[in-house]
C-alpha cells in the first residue's frame, strides 16, 4: 500500500495510498480533489449525487466518504444524504461532508453521529484534518516491522517521560497542601455546595447573561477576536433560554449563538450531544430541519447553576 506518512500534528498516521470515494456534482469537488490528492490518498470512486443508488455497494469496502454537497438541489441532496447516512451505518465507514452555510438545517437534519463530520464552507487545512482524522477511524492501520519497533521504543520513552511528571507535579501539590498555600488560596474560589431548590429561573435572566458575554465581547474586541470564545457555554445558555421561553432551535440558529464559525459549531453540537448535554428533535413539519434542546439533566444543572449565579451576583 506504500510507505507511511505523518498526517500533521495530533492526527496520528495514515497510509499512503488510502481509498476514498468521493461524492460531489460532475462539475464540481474540484477542492476536496486537491486536498486528497496533497494527503495523498487516491480516490477509489468518484460518485455524482445521482449515482449513489448504484455506486455505493458492498464492494467498495471500509473506505472514507468525503461528500461536497455545495450546489446539490434539495430534494437529490435529500435522497444522497438518506443514501449515504444508509450506507455509512451499514459498513461502519465514516463521512465528511462540506456545504454552504444555507444548507446547513438539511445537511444536519440528515446526518448525524460519532461517524459523520459536518463542514460548513471549509478551507482546505478544515478538510485535510477532518479527513485525516476519518481515516483512522474508518481504516484499520498496518505498520511495518521496523516502524512498530521503533514506535514501540519512542513510546516507552514517553511513558517514562510521562510518568515523571506526572510523580513531580504529585509531589509538588503534595508540598503545596501541607503548606496550606494551595488550600488557602482554592478556599477563596470555592461555590460552596450546590443548592437543592425550586426557586424558578426566568428567560429574562438568561438572556441578560447573554448580554453581558456579548458585551465583553464588544468592549474588548480592539485586542482581537476570539479571546473569549466559549460555543458549549454560549449554547447551553441559548438553549435553556428558549427552552423558558417555549421556542425551539434549530442547528442553524444554535450555531449562529455560539458565536464561532460554523463547522466549530457544529464540532461543539456533535460533542455536547455525545456527552449527553444535547437532545436533537426532528421538526414534525419538515424533514430537512432538526431542532436542539438540553436534556433533562442539562436543564436541571442550569437552573442550579442560575440559581447560584444570582445568589452571587454575576451571570457572565
């Protein structure tokens, strides 16, 4: 299959040479192409959104899918979506898929999961890492005799490396502790215990600590963007707040009040609602959109976090 290649930092490696099938308008994934070809992968198949009843089998094996849906009408996106999530869970194989930001309620309404990777107009470092990272979760990895040893011996040392920080810092707060500078200084940030309460908590008071975050935002914008960057925060409190106020949100909505780019947003939805913090509802009405809520527990961690935010008087 070729030699191994190193995929950037932090992304692990992949070999050269890896299958993808690619998915995009005849005249168009011109991007995705290059970015395939600059990991160097090869694409297995090339696959027009009206092929996919046909294209995609058994055959093909564990591949990545990478889908460029920019362009697609809306009913053939539909139908490829419905095609490609069917065929995705069938064999296991990841997607990433890239779209205008119009598109995104379709896209996300269609797709879902630990095996999708949503890219709202991506440029092309997004798309090398997001296909990157596929790949190792969608192709199992084979090493050479002389890369395993060597690997192996670089990861005993890191282990040792590892474990003696880990023994110094031990031994340090260890010091600290009994010192009493650590306890003395943890004393003065610490909440105290969670109330147990039914005091109710109003969208008003919700919406006036999105206020305050947007208005640090603004009086501290002259030193640069992004300084205070916080999409899970900033959704959970969208959330709970239309959740008080009785109005749903859509994906396309939530992603606008993380404050973030898109396809970070849409990273943050998929991992809040993995841990559990996030429930997605289909609209009843159409099917291209989904809407988001907090889960019970969720719900309940933000009124006893409101709560305790009123007690001390700062909801930022």
């Amino acid at each position: 299959m070729g030699s191994m290649m190193t995929i950037g930092a932090g992304t692990g490696y992949a070999m050269e040479g890896q299958p993808v099938v690619l998915v995009a308008a005849v005249d168009g994934g011109d991007d995705a192409e290059r970015v395939i070809a600059d990991l160097r992968y090869r694409v297995l198949r090339r696959l027009d959104w009206s092929q996919l009843s046909d294209g995609l089998d058994d055959r093909i094996g564990r591949v990545v899918i990478v889908a460029e849906a920019e362009g697609i009408l809306p009913d053939t996106l539909d139908q490829g979506l419905a095609r490609l999530d069917g065929f995705a869970r069938a064999l296991g194989v990841p997607i990433v898929i890239s779209f205008a930001a119009p598109q995104l309620d379709q896209v996300a309404a269609a797709l879902c999961g630990p095996h999708v990777t949503l890219l709202c107009e991506p440029t092309a470092i997004d798309r090398a890492v997001a296909i990157a990272i596929a790949t190792q979760i969608g192709v199992p990895i084979r090493l050479n005799d002389s890369w395993r040893e060597s690997a192996s011996a670089r990861l005993q040392r890191l282990n040792g490396e590892v474990a003696r920080i880990a023994d110094i810092l031990a031994r340090l707060a260890r010091s600290e502790e009994a010192s009493g500078d650590v306890a003395d200084r943890r004393s003065g940030y610490d909440p105290g215990p969670i109330a147990v309460t039914q005091e109710p908590v109003t969208a008003q008071e919700v919406r006036r600590a999105i206020q305050l975050r947007r208005l640090r935002d603004k009086h501290f914008e002259m030193f640069g963007e992004g300084l205070f960057e916080d999409p899970a925060w900033d959704m959970l409190l969208d959330l709970y707040a239309a959740e008080l106020e009785e109005q749903q949100v859509s994906v396309s909505s939530l992603c606008i009040a993380a404050a973030v780019a898109p396809t970070t947003a849409l990273r943050w939805i998929a991992k809040m609602t993995q841990n559990g913090l996030f429930v997605r509802h289909p609209d009843p009405l159409d099917r291209r959109r989904a809407f988001m809520g907090l889960s019970r527990p969720a719900a309940e961690a933000m009124r006893s976090y409101m709560i305790a935010a009123r007690r001390n008087e700062d909801l930022g």
